[in-house]
C-alpha cells in the first residue's frame, strides 16, 4: 500500500507554533525531512511519518508533551485547510460532522473499519456523543486526543459562553502531560476506555439549533475546490477513484459488472479484487457507497423527484430505492429531504 499522506497545512502552523515556543525552524526541517517548499501551500501532500517526526522534534526541543494539542485548541482549522471553510459554513453541527467525514482524506490518509465514518453522532446512556471510530496504533494515540480538541476549540471560537463539550472517553492511557488536561479540556476524562468519544450538549443535535445562516454561495465555492481536490487525490493514489469514474456513469444500469469495470481500468480481476482487499472494501460497497452518495446530492439538488432519483441510481422500483434509503440514512428519502431543508 502507499505511504499515508497527510495536508502540508498542519506542518507548516505546527511549525510556525512550535517556533513560537522555542523550537528551531531548520532543525524542525532537518529532523521531519520536510522542506520550505514542502510547507509552501496549504494543500500540498506530505508524509505522515514526516509529520509525526515534526511533532516529535517539536516536543523534544521544547520539552512540552502537550504541545500539540495547545496548537489544536489555539489555531483555527479554516486557516490550513478548504476543509475548516466549509466546516465553518455548514448549516448544523451535523451537516458539518458530515462534510467532515466526506473531506476527510483531504486532511490526512486514515484507517477506517470498512463502510464506517470516521465521525458519528450517537445517542449512549443518556447523552449524545459524537464518536470516533478512527483505528490508532499504539504510536498514534494523539490523534484522539487532537480531534476532540478540534471541536471544542472551534465551537469554544464560534459559540463563546455555550456548554459543548461535557465529558471525553479515550482509548489510550494517561499521557505524561494528564495534569494539564483540567486546564486544556476543562471536563473529565476517562482514559483506557472502550472507544474514543466526546460527550456534547445535546442541545446541538436539536431541529431548533442550527448554525448562524452562513453564506450559500462561499459554501458552494468551497466544496467545488474541495471535491476537485479530493477527485485528484483519489486519481492519485486509489483503485476506489478509478472503479467510481467507471461506475458512475452506469449507474442507471443497475447492477454493474466487476469483470467489465476490471478491463477498463486495465486490470485482471484478481489484481482488482487484492487492490481492492488492501484498501478494505469491496466491489458491492463501493457501488451502494457511491449510489448513497448520489442519492443524497440529487435530492439536496431539488431538481430530480424521488422516483427519478430511483431511476438515476439503477433501481427498478421507486420501493426498492426508499428501503435502501433507509437502510443508508434510518429516513425515507421524503423525511431526510425535509431535515436536510
């Protein structure tokens, strides 16, 4: 598989951060095997590993463990990425965990359990939580630890004075700078817990709180960069991106042939099916994924009716199209339109 790649963005203002606090601008560079260039544009790719050895000088430079995360709660997230603009437009706290995870590539290259978000809204012993089900190794645990920062420094921004977050759930042990956390995150912690979870008011997740109304037209400029983007990085490293270019078109048809999708991307079936098994999905889910895409936009869109949108997708009745909906969203096609409105 290819190395995982992430935005230059996060490098270039951790960098800026950590020199702030004391860090060495070339020996950052030196030690991360990054360049100026590198860091030059929000929206070049860059090694992971690269960044993860930036934070790592950072740290020993300035000998504060907690340095990334007071970089998370103290930056904005618009100001490295298309993705924070778009967030930052969103209607709701659960249009934006949506853009999220439909952007979320465009941010960092991540492991996700095959057909899951990374981001979901769930409703656990009482309260509302939103959980995140990204698959760390053991060297990797800061990336709870930051997502969860993300959200409440951007709402902390955004909201001054409202209750967000209330509680936080991390699968990985006390970090050397737990005594800080009362001071960064202001709520319990519970650590070497079953999954990672941020428990919020559940005031968010109500019909009759939404986002200040933000402007249309900026969300629609930011979302056609950010899926141009994403289409090119797919192009770049993904068998997913070449089989939904196939697909696409097709999706009238119905049911779609692997062995022809196979000849026209050049490949045998086998090496299709061992690509597809390195980047855990299959055929099947990538067709459902892209028809549950689809649908979604067309009936956002307004221009299609649900029977129409049916048609568009491949199914032979409007009944079939309506359960797999539901199966996709827990909403008939009518009611998702209605709260999407």
């Amino acid at each position: 598989m290819t190395e995982p790649t992430m935005a230059a963005g996060f490098a270039a203002s951790f960098t800026t951060f950590a020199c702030e606090k004391g860090a060495d601008r070339d020996t950052l560079l030196a030690q991360s095997a990054l360049t100026e260039d590198d860091l030059s544009d929000q929206d070049n790719r860059i090694p992971v590993a690269a960044y993860q050895a930036l934070i790592g000088a950072a740290i020993a430079q300035t000998g504060d463990t907690a340095l990334l995360l007071r970089h998370t709660l103290e930056t904005e997230l618009e100001s490295m990425s298309v993705v924070g603009q778009i967030v930052h437009t969103s209607a709701s706290l659960r249009h934006s965990i949506e853009q999220l995870n439909r952007y979320l590539h465009l941010m960092g290259d991540v492991e996700l359990p095959p057909g899951v978000d990374r981001f979901e809204l769930q409703r656990h012993e009482g309260g509302l939580w939103i959980v995140d089900h990204l698959v760390l190794p053991a060297d990797f645990s800061f990336w709870s630890e930051i997502s969860f920062a993300r959200f409440i420094s951007e709402f902390r921004r955004s909201f001054p004075g409202a209750t967000f977050e209330i509680a936080m759930e991390v699968t990985y042990p006390p970090p050397p700078h737990v005594d800080q956390y009362p001071e960064l995150f202001g709520i319990p912690v519970q650590f070497n817990a079953r999954r990672n979870a941020l428990q919020i008011d559940p005031v968010w997740d109500s019909p009759d709180t939404q986002f200040a109304p933000g402007n249309a037209y900026a969300f629609g400029v930011f979302t056609r960069h950010a899926d141009d983007m994403l289409a090119k990085l797919h192009a770049d490293t993904s068998v997913r991106a070449q089989i939904e270019a196939q697909i696409l078109p097709k999706l009238h048809e119905g049911s779609i042939s692997m062995d022809k999708v196979a000849k026209d991307i050049a490949m045998s079936r086998q090496t299709l099916y061992r690509r597809l098994k390195e980047e855990g999905m299959t055929f099947a889910e990538i067709h459902d994924d892209l028809r549950q895409r689809m649908a979604k936009e067309y009936l956002e869109g307004q221009k299609v009716t649900v029977n129409e949108t049916a048609y568009l997708l491949g199914f032979s009745e409007a009944s079939s199209f309506v359960r797999a909906f539901k199966r996709w969203t827990g909403l008939s096609p009518t009611a998702y339109l209605r709260q999407a409105l």
